[in-house]
C-alpha cells in the first residue's frame, strides 16, 4: 500500500498565528482565558486546558486581570466593546482574513450599502461577521440568494456588498457571483475566501482521484474540515472522517493500493503524525515511508507558499528593507523596491511600525527561514483586480497614451498596457493617431484576458456615449436666451458652427458683429472659445440659431454710457468728403465734423486742414439717438469769431449734407 499526504495538511495561517499567541501568553505566564474555542478542534483546547489556559465563553465569567485572547474565528463588534469595558488585557487573535471581512461589512453600512454574507449562519466566523453590521443577510447557499433577490424588484436594486466565508467552497461561491451579477444593478463583490483554503481544498480533491480511499483528519465541527470531505467525496468512492488515529479501521484499507490523508486547518501536527504512524502499522509500511513522512508533515505545516497573499505586523523599518512579523517561524522582510509601485515613495511616508498590511510571497527561504515580500506586486495584482473589474461592469477607466503602433494605440492604465485599436480612438479614418500621445483618455475595456495578458479599450465607447448623454441634456434643458460657452467647429461664407455642448448651433454673419464684416474669420477661428446665446431653435428639425453680438457689445450703447452732447473727445479722422471729415470717436462709432465746424475761418476744401489718419480734439454738439448720428466740432473749441466777420454760409446746418453721403 502506498500513503500520500497532502502538503497543505494542518494548521492553516489565522490557526498558527492564534495558538502562537496562546502559546505566547502562556510562556509570559499571564493567568490566560480563551473566548470561546480558540480554534475547531477538541485536543488542541484540551491541550491548552493542561497548561491552565481557560475557554470561557459569557463574558460575565471572565475574572478581573487576566488575559483573554480572542479566537480565530472572531467576536461580534458589541462583544468586543463589552470586552473593552472590561478590566482585562485583550490579545485579537482574529484570524486576518476574517478581520478584512469586518471592516468590510462595516464600511459598506456606513456607506448606505446592505451587506450580504454567503456562509453557515451558526459558523462562529459567520455570526462575528454579522456582528459587525446591524441589517446583515446570510445566505447558505444559492438558492436562497437567488430567491431573496427575486422576491422584490427593490431588492435588485439596492446597493449591496457581498462578501464569503473565509472557508466557504469555490463552487457556492461562484454560484452566488453569477447571480448577484446577473439580477444586481448595483453591487461590489469581495472575493474574501481564504486562498488558503481554497488551495487545501483544490489539492484534496486532485488527491482524492487518485487514491482508492482519503483519510480527513478534524474535528467534526469544523466546517472547512467537513467541506474536506464532502469535497473529497465527489472523488474517490471511499472517504473516513476521523477526529484523532483511535478512531482508524484498519479491516476496510486491506484491499486499497492507495490512501491518502489530508486535514482540516485547525488539526494539530502531533495528530496527522499519529494517524500516518497508525496507517503505518497497519499495512506494514516500511521505515523509509515513515522518515521521509517526517519531511512531509514538515511541508505540511508550513503556512507560506510562493504565491500567497497573507498578512503582517510591521516591526521595523531599516535601511533597505521593511521587517514583517508573519506569525510563522520565518522572518519575513520586504526589500525597498518592493514597497510600491511609486519609485519616489518612501517607505517610512507610508508605513510605520505596528501597521497590519496585506503582502505577496514572493520567495520562501527554509533554509534560512525567511520570506521575501512584496507590496508592489500585490499592488500590481490589484490593478488587474480593478481592470478585470471594470471590464465585466462596463465602467470606464482613465489611461494615458503611451506609444502609437500599427493598427492603435496603446494605454497605460495604473500599470496595466491596454491596446486601441485606431477604429476606437474616436479619430476619423486616416486621422493622425499620435495627437493623442500624452494625453489622459477615459476608455471602456472591451476584451481582457489575463493568462496572455491582452487587455483591449475602446475611448470611442466612451466618448460617444458622453457625447449621446450631452445632446439629450442640451435639448431638454434648451431655452431663447440661455447662454452657452461653445467651440467654433466650422465656417461658411454666411457664418459660424458653434459646438455648445455636443449640439451644433449656427451664428449668422449678421450676428457676429456690430461692424460690416465680408467673412466670418474676420471675428472667430476654428477652435475659438465663444461666449453664445440661443435666438430660437426647433427641436424636431434640430436646428439652433445662436447670436454672439450682445446690447453690451454694440457700440452705440457704449458711446452713449461714455458721451454726452457737450463732451469733449479726442477722435481720429477716417474719411474726407467734399462737405467735412468722418472721424473715429470710439471703435464702430464715427461723427461727423461739418466743414463749416473743421476751423474758426471759412474753408473752401477740408484737406487744407485735416488728413486722415489724424488725431484731433473735438466737441460733441449734437447726438441724433434716432438716426445714430453725431455732429462734431473743432471750431467749437476755438476762440469765437465776431458775428459780423463769420460768413453766412459757415452757419450751414449738418443736414445740408448730401443725404447719401450723412447716410454713410
């Protein structure tokens, strides 16, 4: 007969790290009580019962002064605060993973978020975690999730947060996930199964089709224990459950080439040893099984495996490394360019000693029992987390365009490379790709696969949706006289296409400006900020007639805030005429200067006194607010002439103009 153990068999991480600290106590020689079974195995609380440690489990039988260490699988929050009140010192030997799961729950109820838990309700780890929230729902399968969920559209729709035993199966979770994916509107799903478990669970059942009958050692009231088994059991035909070596039957492996062993998370070693020493003695094993089993169940106790993700205590932070307590018997260190992601980031700036973080394994030395670590790597881990995430929630992502190549673009999201192709870059056929280099664009990932690590975005995806959303909300927000600030997209002979917001509006030459112009470039260029206001607009034929010319801006209303009849101002002459000169008082507004008003004598032709082009003072003597007109005069600011000596005829009225050239 051949005897295969499994590697993963024993005492998982959160178990050897809360025994560490019984064991801890105990050398200390601090009077120590357990709250409840520290862990789900019998002999390991009788074996602490024999060195004085307690397991109490109403807090009103706790003494005054002793020590009480939390079990691994957690307390309720109002158990905890009670605890506190306590005079009592308290050690949290609260598994990690299953702490995570607390402030889980307690940040989604504070956030407005129902929490859903998928587990055993009577599980001490399920009714600590519960207790962290005041409205949890528990569900046992997925059945029961499914039929909750249907039983009200309201429930479809309320924000939830889903989280799992940390002991849970793979199969019952995943069964839950395609279904809160499937009915939620609104959901955020925590993947909060221990991977620990989940690889004990996976090398159980690779072991178990290729054995004739699968030992599980545990205690029966350990859940992850008794899902080793039914796991098992879906495997190989024969499957004993036992709680130490006394309960074995040698008679019914007589005829088996292969058994194998495994055990649940809360097994003490000393037990695994005995069965295998048992099996050993009943199908005659040689010595060779029995020592190389001694390497065996050394591997099997190990807590740290390349690959994991566990959790720590900072205890010191060096000169090139961080040191982290792992609760092992390795000494677990991260060197710094493991830290983060961020090269410019120091380690002491985000971390100090007492500080629980979540690291990567990246190398175990048993030699020298150490573990390397990284921060950065779980970072990166996280990152795919986040764009696999988005991927299957369609929600866009924010990326930089780092390079062009053939066919798109490629992306840089929080580290991920994400591909573009150029038919969704947004750019027209034939466009220049690289415009976007350097630029910061929101996509939609469209295909990730992280085996080849090929992820694909889409910015058109994005854009036009934003740009479908911006057009409904201009038509029905859309108003005469509402003001918009647009982008000149086009121009045409007869005027400008203004972009406000998604929606082309059109500003005719004839509103761009209180001058004459010929062309609309002579006021705006394409690509030009505008300031615009909404004239009319027909919502079934989508057509918009925008004004960009304002009362503000006309220049008649801001001579007549500045000029008053009597003023003097300094004016610019533009044009000669056979009857006087048209001068310049303010941009777009111009007097006229009578020829009887340019001097103090008689003159027969105005270019004898003034030129254009030239700058002179003169009086305001008469504004006609009706025709817009103006009358200048410079004789007016001269020394008056004696009425006898001033010809008749210089006292010609301006309107003896000739009619179309004061029009003018």
């Amino acid at each position: 007969m051949k005897i295969k153990i499994a590697k993963t068999a024993g005492f998982c991480y959160g178990v050897n790290r809360a025994v560490g600290l019984v064991e801890q106590a105990i050398a200390d020689g601090k009077a120590t009580v357990t709250f409840g079974p520290i862990a789900h195995n019998r002999h390991l609380v009788r074996h602490f019962e024999e060195l004085g440690v307690k397991e109490i489990s109403a807090l009103e039988k706790i003494p005054d002064g002793c020590t009480v260490i939390i079990r691994s699988h957690g307390i309720p929050r109002a158990v905890y605060e009670a605890l506190e009140q306590k005079n009592v010192e308290i050690i949290d030997a609260t598994c990690p993973s299953v702490k995570r799961i607390h402030s889980l729950v307690a940040k989604a109820e504070e956030q407005g978020r129902q929490p859903v838990i998928i587990g055993t309700p009577t599980h001490p780890e399920i009714i600590a975690i519960a207790g962290w929230c005041k409205h949890p729902l528990v569900f046992s399968n997925a059945e029961e999730l499914k039929n909750w969920l249907i039983s009200s559209e309201n429930n479809k729709d309320l924000p939830i947060t889903m989280v799992s035993q940390t002991t849970s199966t793979q199969f019952l979770w995943d069964s839950c996930k395609k279904i809160v994916k499937k009915e939620c509107t609104n959901r955020e799903i925590f993947d909060t199964i221990c991977r620990a478990t989940e690889n004990r669970q996976t090398e159980a059942a690779e072991l178990a089709a290729t054995c004739d009958a699968m030992i599980v050692v545990g205690d029966r009231n350990s859940s992850n224990t008794g899902r080793l088994a039914h796991i098992c059991s879906e495997h190989c035909a024969r499957v004993d459950l036992i709680d130490c070596a006394d309960e074995l039957e040698p008679a019914v492996y007589q005829n088996c080439h292969t058994v194998g062993i495994t055990a649940g998370a809360s097994t003490p070693a000393w037990i695994i040893k005995e069965v295998n020493k048992t099996m050993s003695e009943i199908t005659n094993v040689d010595a060779v099984v029995e020592e190389s089993f001694e390497a065996m169940l050394e591997n099997s106790i190990k807590t740290l495996n390349t690959g994991d993700k566990v959790f720590g205590t900072v205890t010191a932070i060096g000169s090139t490394e961080v040191q982290v307590d792992l609760g092992t018997k390795h000494a677990g260190y991260i060197p710094y360019d493991e830290v983060s992601a961020d090269p410019t980031v120091k380690p002491e700036d985000i971390l100090k000693v007492g500080d629980e973080i979540e690291v990567f394994v990246v190398r175990v030395n048993d030699q020298e029992g150490t573990v390397q670590l990284s921060r950065k790597k779980l970072e990166g881990m996280k990152v795919w987390d986040d764009v696999e995430k988005a991927c299957e929630e369609k929600t866009p992502v924010e990326g930089i365009i780092t390079e062009e190549n053939k066919g798109g673009v490629v992306a840089n999201v929080k580290g991920v490379r994400v591909f573009i192709p150029a038919s969704q870059t947004g750019i027209a056929k034939g466009g220049d790709l690289s415009e976007l280099k350097g630029q910061t664009m929101k996509m939609k990932i469209t295909e990730f696969n992280r085996a080849r690590r090929r992820v694909v975005g889409s910015i058109r995806a994005v854009s036009g949706e934003a740009r479908k959303a911006a057009i409904e909300k201009v038509w029905s927000e859309i108003e005469v006289g509402k003001k918009y600030t647009g982008t000149v997209k086009s121009l045409t002979s007869y005027g400008a296409f203004v972009d406000i917001g998604g929606v082309d509006g059109m500003v005719h030459i004839s509103e761009l400006s209180w001058d004459r112009i010929k062309t609309p470039d002579e006021v705006v260029k394409v690509g030009d900020s505008i300031d615009v206001f909404v004239i009319k607009f027909d919502a079934e034929k989508k057509k918009i007639s925008l004004g960009y010319k304002t009362p503000e801006t006309n220049p008649w209303n801001q001579f007549c805030a500045k000029y008053s009849v009597g003023d003097i101002a300094n004016v610019k002459v533009v044009k000669l005429v056979d009857f006087g000169a048209f001068a310049e008082i303010i941009p777009g507004v111009d007097g006229l200067i009578h020829i009887s008003q340019v001097a103090d004598h008689r003159v027969e032709k105005v270019a004898d006194v003034l030129s254009e082009g030239q700058e002179v003072e003169a009086k305001i003597i008469d504004v006609d607010a009706d025709r817009k007109r103006i009358s200048l005069s410079i004789r007016a600011l001269l020394e008056p002439v004696a009425e006898e000596e001033a010809p008749a005829e210089e006292a010609a009225p301006v309107e003896e103009a000739p009619a179309e050239e004061a029009a003018e």
